[in-house]
C-alpha cells in the first residue's frame, strides 16, 4: 500500500494535477493507492510493506510528520518542491529528510544543476531530481497563429509572493509602456499590468482570453519551476523567464537575466519583432519537449524507481555556516508555524471553536476582496 500525501482534486491545475495524476498512473502500475490532504491532522499506523510519500506540511501535528515517527514503514520519501533561491522555503524539511530514504525533489534544472553550490548540499545523497508534468489534453492548443509584430501580448499567471519577484516584473512592464501585459492571478497590485482576475482554465471563457495573448512572462528568483510555463507550452504560448524560474537552456523556453531591466527589455523587443515562423518553430520544439518529457508517464516511472529502489543512503554532515542558516530559515520563515498568523492556524486545528473562528474570518475576507478589488483593478 502507497499512503499518497499530496493534493488531489479534481482540478486541472498544480498542486492537485500531481496528487490525482500520479494516483492514476500508480494504480495502473498494480500499486494499491490511498490518498491524504497535506494538512490533515491524522497519523498513518502502517501495515506490512505499506510505502509513506509526499508532501510535509511546515506545520507540526499534520499528517505526513505525523506518521513518519511510526515504527513499520518499508519506505518514507518525500515529495515536494525544492529550489535554494532563498533559505525560507524549504529549510524545514531539513529534520524531516534525517528521517526518510528518499526525496523526490520537484524542480527545474537550473536549481539541482546549481545545488552543490547550496546551504542543503549535504541532502545530495537522498536527492532525486524529478521535473514537473503536464496532460497535454488538459491543456488544449489555443495557439494557431500569433499576434502581427508590434501588436503581441504578454500575460503573467500566478500569484505575487517574494518568490515570484513581480516588482521586477513591473518594472519591465512600465519599461515597455507601449507593450500590452496582462495578469491572471491573485496578490497585491503588479503596475503595468491589466489584472484579469482569478481565472478557472477549465471554462471556454478563461482559455479565450489566454488565447489573445503570445507570451507567459515570470521573473522568479526562487521559484522551483511553475506548472505555468508548461500549461502555457501546451496552449501554444512562447514561455519567457528567468532561469531562477527553474528554467533553463531549453530552446523553446526564452530565457531573460534576473534583475536587469535593460536586458529583458531588449529580449522582449525582439520577441516582438521576430518573424512568426520563429515563433512557430519555438512553439514546435515545445510541444516536442512534453511529448519526450514532461509528461505524467515519466513522472510517475520516477516515482515508481524511487519506490522500488533497494539502496539506503545516509545524509552527509553539513557545514556549521550552513546548518545555522538552515535554522534560522526554518524560524523566520513566512510559512514558519512561529508567525501570529501561522500560529493560529496551527491552534485552530487543535480547537473547534477556533477552527470555526478562522473560517468565518476567511469567508469575511473573501468577501471584501470581492466588494472592494484593488484601486487599479477598477479602472
């Protein structure tokens, strides 16, 4: 038995695309699959060569902490998100890693080719690296022919965390005052963008207005590698981004250098320039490059390995200079169970009447955000 740690509903986008299209694929290799929300507050008992996988919550007292404390596992392996951009995101897996066999680390090849060189090099001998997926049929082409030059569009998809660096990216906007970008999404206002809303890319109406667009633009500095820039690919949109978006030296996948206004400009500039048979080649090699790897049936073989696999490893010892920044990672950290914020979810899982308190709270929130959307979004 697989006891599955990972998002899971039927929705089309990630996290939940990886939790239901693993189980899928697993189950059709002859695996028995049962399937867990990241944050529920059980633990696992495991029976006879029963396999613990997926994703740790930040939070103590969640599922997947829970049960690997339980005697009786023939494996652990965790899978989740890795990228060493900043040292707040992943710090805390670092005691669970102590703890598991494996970690199927999902991310691009900017970061594991750039890992040696991190403050968590000394997980190596536990790391597999494991690239994100996409099902091309969810993804339909909407992408038959582009913009004429001068008139193509740039659309960025995602949220504005630290990581997704949208200051940078409002900088280039404002830069290209003449250039149309767009945003779907959610966050703080990005200015030079026309913001279209959180979109459902299951309804006509969302894929409609992707399809005006060109480009997918994301500047990440810490960013693992966004299912965005695959989706896009599948829709037929030309991904530009920064390597630190996970990214880099595909030859469909236009890169820009982070930080440097001036040199993602003049990137852009060309992009809306070129010739559309250009364009149209990119677009090929792309949908070239998920047919041959980025697909669900690679990810779930690499899975499979890692769950057959025989050999144990041991971590390595970490330098001092790098365990105290791992530390102070883990405290500091925006997703640390420490911050108010982050406390009180923890202790609304423990306390019905504060779980309750929460969730009338969110519902307040999201009902503000409704009435009163950001000032830019109203013009």
């Amino acid at each position: 038995m697989i006891h599955l740690v990972y998002p899971h509903a039927q929705r089309i986008s990630c996290p939940d695309a990886i939790g239901r299209h693993l189980t899928e694929r697993l189950k059709e290799m002859g695996y028995e699959v049962r399937n867990y929300d990241w944050d529920d507050p059980r633990s696992i008992h495991p029976g006879p060569n029963d396999i613990l996988l997926g994703h740790p919550h930040p939070f103590p007292g969640t599922i997947f902490r829970n049960s690997i404390r339980n005697l009786g596992w023939k494996k652990k392996i965790i899978m989740s998100p890795y990228n060493h951009g900043d040292i707040y995101q992943v710090s805390f897996l670092d005691p669970i890693i102590k703890q598991c066999d494996i970690y199927l680390a999902i991310t691009g090849n900017f970061w594991f080719e750039n890992f040696q060189n991190s403050i968590y090099a000394h997980w190596k001998p536990k790391m597999v690296h494991l690239d994100l997926a996409v099902d091309r049929y969810e993804f339909p082409v909407l992408k038959n022919f582009f913009n004429p030059q001068g008139e193509r569009k740039f659309l960025y998809i995602g949220h504005t965390a630290p990581c997704k660096n949208t200051g940078y990216l409002s900088k280039i906007a404002r830069s290209l005052s003449n250039f149309h970008f767009g945003w779907i999404g959610s966050g703080k206002t990005i200015p030079g963008f026309t913001w279209h809303g959180f979109l459902d890319f299951s309804q006509k109406e969302s894929l409609d207005l992707v399809a005006q667009y060109d480009f997918l633009i994301t500047t990440g500095k810490a960013d693992s590698n966004p299912a965005t820039i695959l989706e896009a690919m599948s829709w037929g949109l030309i991904p530009v981004c920064t390597p630190e978006s996970g990214y880099k030296n595909y030859k469909g996948i236009i890169n820009i250098p982070l930080n440097d206004v001036e040199g993602a400009v003049k990137t852009l500039k060309w992009l809306q320039e070129c010739p559309e048979d250009t364009l149209r080649h990119l677009q090929a090699l792309n949908w070239q490059l998920l047919d041959q790897h980025f697909n669900w049936n690679r990810f779930a073989k690499q899975v499979a390995e890692a769950i057959e696999q025989e050999q144990q490893f041991s971590l390595e010892k970490p330098r001092p200079s790098s365990q105290i920044l791992i530390y102070f990672g883990m405290v500091f950290s925006p997703y640390s169970y420490l911050r108010p914020r982050n406390l009180l979810i923890y202790l609304a899982r423990k306390s019905k009447i504060l779980s309750l308190l929460l969730t009338f709270l969110r519902k307040i929130k999201k009902k503000v955000k409704r009435t009163f959307p950001p000032i830019q979004h109203m013009f």
